[in-house]
C-alpha cells in the first residue's frame, strides 16, 4: 500500500496510506476514508490535538473494508460521450484492413483486455473478409469480444482486490 507524508494546519506530519485524505476547512477538521464510500474521522479539537487518534481510527476502518469489500475498480464503466458506435466499453471496431500483398480486404473488432499489474492488451477477434462479411458473422464476433472482454475484467477485478487485501494484511501487520 502507498503512503505519503500530510501535514496539517498546526504544523504536525503523519504517514497517511492510500484512501484517506486530510480534510482542514473552516470548523472541520479531521481525516476522510475513501473506500467503499466516504466516512470522515473527526479530529473533535480545534487545533488540531486529536488528529492522531483521527487517523487511527479511519485506518482501523480502511483495513476492515479492504478485508470485506472488492478493490474499486479503476477500469472505464461507460462507453466515452465522444464513441460514435454502440459498442461496449474496450470494443471498437470494425477495422477494415488491407493486408500487404492481399486482394481482399478484411474486417474485425478490437478488444481491450486490461490486465493487473501489466499493460493491457488488445486482441482482434476476425469477422470476415469483404466477401464473407455479413450481419450474423459480425454478430456472433461482437458477442465473442464482449465475452473475452467481461472475463479480462473479472480477472482484473479479482486480482486487484486480491492484492489489495494483501496490501492490509501487510498494514495491519506493519501496525502491531
């Protein structure tokens, strides 16, 4: 898990993981938990002598919601206002292409399988040539990159959440 160095208003530094935040605005003082929805740990001090124990507290609750609930995915859940087709997210297509040296053109959808801890990796999946390409053919390709699709995301999910429990098993470890 990632930590980084806060300072707060009245000068004192804390090592904060990843998922809580300072919050200092006005009256309100305390640190904000940002997984699985946002809780805030008040401070209950004006100046800011309850931060430790603040902190304290929404740490023991970030490592209780790592160990129950899945990592929050980072992955795109709609398709972007600007795709001009009607295909899921991580499909785009068809690309129509002319091999070098080839007569005919061909055709088929690109696939966007993320991958944890790697790049993601794009895969076509062929609907036809321009003489075998018909509705049907694009039809059982498009429900092909749907399903490699869904179960790169499965995979994606699972293994972030995966490590992610492994990363608090870690923290709570560091904090005995």
């Amino acid at each position: 898990m990632k930590y980084r160095e806060v300072v707060i208003f009245n000068g004192d530094t804390y090592t904060v993981p990843q998922n809580i935040q300072r919050i200092d605005h006005l009256a309100t003082h305390g640190w904000q938990l940002r997984y699985g929805g946002t809780k805030l740990f008040s401070d209950h001090t004006s100046d800011g002598s309850g931060a430790a124990a603040s902190l304290e507290a929404a740490t023991k609750e970030l490592l209780k919601r790592i160990a129950k609930l899945p990592a929050p995915s980072r992955l795109q859940q709609k398709p972007n206002h600007n795709k001009t087709s009607d295909l899921p997210v991580g499909i785009s297509g068809p690309i129509v292409r002319q091999r070098r040296g080839g007569r005919v053109r061909d055709c088929s959808l690109a696939v966007l399988l993320p991958r944890y801890g790697q790049p993601a990796r794009r895969v076509n999946v062929y609907i036809g040539t321009e003489n075998t390409y018909t509705v049907e053919r694009f039809q059982e390709a498009l429900a092909k990159a749907v399903e490699m699709r869904e179960r790169a995301v499965s995979a994606y999910e699972t293994a972030t959440t995966r490590a992610m429990r492994a990363a608090g098993r870690e923290m709570r470890a560091n904090l005995r």
